[in-house]
C-alpha cells in the first residue's frame, strides 16, 4: 500500500461506522484499514457532521494520531490544535429561525456548539418525539451522542453560545421528511449567508463557509498537501460536496441514488479505499 503523502477525510456515520458495531465502534477491517494507512505515512482526518466530543472518542479507539473536521466544517483540529472556529452571528440566527418557524412546520432544534456538545429540547420536542429519540438513543449503543436536554439551556445557548452548527428537526415519517427536503431547498436560496445540508428527518444548518469541502481544502493548504492526495469518501447529503470537488471521491453503496451519482467510485467498505492505493 502506497500511502506517504496521502490523506483519507472519511465521514463516520454510515461511513467508517458501517456496517455497525454498536460495542467495538468500528468495523475491525476498517480500524486495522486505518492503522496500517497511518503507520505507512498516511494522514486521517474525520469529517462529520457530529461535535468535537465524539470525534475525539472515535480517535481513542483509532489508537492513531488523526485529525478532526466537525459539525460539518465548522471547526478544524490539526495535530490537537485548532486552526478553523467558524460560529454563528447569534442575532442574525435567531431573525432566521423565527423566520423558518413562520414558514414551516417544524417541531424542534438541536445545537451544537464551542461550550455544549449537543442541545436538545424538551418541551418543545413534543411527548410522541421525545419518546421516540429516547429510544433512538438507546438503540445507537456506543453511537449515542450525550446530550443535554434542556429548554431553557437550548434559548439561553441561542442568545449566547459560540454556535456551530443547529439541526431543524421535523420529523421521521416519509412524508416529512419529503417536506423537510423541499423546506431545505427553500432555506438555499432565502438565506444564502448559510449553509444547509438535507439529513432526512431534519436539516443540518451552519455558516456559509462552514462544508465539508471548504474545510477539507482549508485542511490540505494547512498541511501544504496536494488536492489529489486526498481521498474523501461519505454516504449522505452533506458529503455531496466532497465528492463534488475532490476527483478520489468514494461513495458506500448503500447510499441513495441521488448521492452516489456525484462520487467516482463506489464501495462497500472504508477498508476497499486500499486496492486504489
């Protein structure tokens, strides 16, 4: 395996962490994949839509140096050290979201941000969907995000907080989530100083040089490594743009159509990377 001077920016759900291993965490073809990539001169960073907390779990179990893109291009951690903090102007997000309350039917918002791992609500989330994200959670195993679950913590934040990154949740059934996507589409073009991202039941919203490509290119100018070096490899909306802007793009085969059209190679596994090494 040829990996000196090579990058891997790898997505975490349904990407490294499939098929799932809800006590190992990871795949062991894809941890042993990972190992061998970085021993041989290789460099990993984990580009996911999830907060600096379990990027961090997932780099103890890596047992490897590895670098971290979160909260879907929001922050950037090179070598434990920071080099990209990108938040929201709290004003201006909380004219928007009264704004999308106005317009749409959504039922709740979870944040991520500098001094909260993950916000969620409690009241507002409404009976029928907290029972169903407890068991949710309970369900993810070793994949559960620790959250707050706090009204009054979730406004305060709002007003306060170095926000990273909100999730407009609005709900589950098919139909929804088919209002959620047009509802996303809408969000492109009334706010363009924003960043949207469709995520089935909801929609992952950041600044609007907050993407996963944007960060991946921040990344590789840092390191002074050439854009061919790298291969980014995702399954869902937000790793579109990966796979858009970089040429080594790997999509899992269990993604939808619509996704896997805008990567080059298709895969079943993290680990497969290796034969186009």
């Amino acid at each position: 395996m040829n990996a000196q001077g090579k990058v891997i920016a790898t997505d975490l759900d349904g990407t490294l962490f499939y098929p799932k291993r809800r006590f190992r965490m990871i795949e062991t073809g894809n941890r042993l994949f990972l190992r061998k990539f970085i021993d041989q001169g290789g460099r990993v960073v984990l580009v996911s839509g999830r907060n600096l907390r379990y990027l961090e779990k997932v780099k103890k179990r890596l047992k490897r140096p590895v670098d971290a893109i979160g909260c879907n291009g929001a922050f950037i951690k090179v070598d434990n050290q920071f080099i990209k903090k990108s938040h929201m102007n709290n004003q201006r997000l909380l004219k928007v979201l009264d704004d999308m309350y106005k317009r749409y039917k959504i039922s709740g918002i979870f944040i991520m941000s500098e001094e909260h791992n993950f916000i969620v609500p409690k009241q507002e989330f409404g009976l029928f969907n907290r029972f169903g994200y407890f068991f949710y959670q309970l369900w993810q195993g070793i994949y559960k995000e620790k959250t707050i679950k706090k009204d009054e913590l979730l406004h305060d934040a709002l007003k306060h907080d170095k926000i990273y990154k909100i999730m407009i949740f609005f709900g589950p059934s098919k139909k929804k989530m088919i209002y959620c996507y047009n509802a996303m589409n809408e969000m492109i073009k009334l706010y363009p100083d924003f960043a949207f991202a469709y995520n089935g039941p909801s929609i992952e919203m950041s600044n609007s040089n907050a993407t996963k490509a944007l960060a991946v290119k921040q990344y590789l100018d840092y390191l002074k490594i050439k854009h061919d070096n790298v291969m980014v490899v995702g399954d869902s909306g937000n790793d579109i743009s990966m796979f858009q802007t970089f040429k080594n793009s790997f999509c899992m085969a269990q993604a939808s159509d619509e996704i896997k059209k805008e990567a080059k190679h298709i895969i079943h596994r993290v680990n497969e990377i290796e034969k186009y090494l």
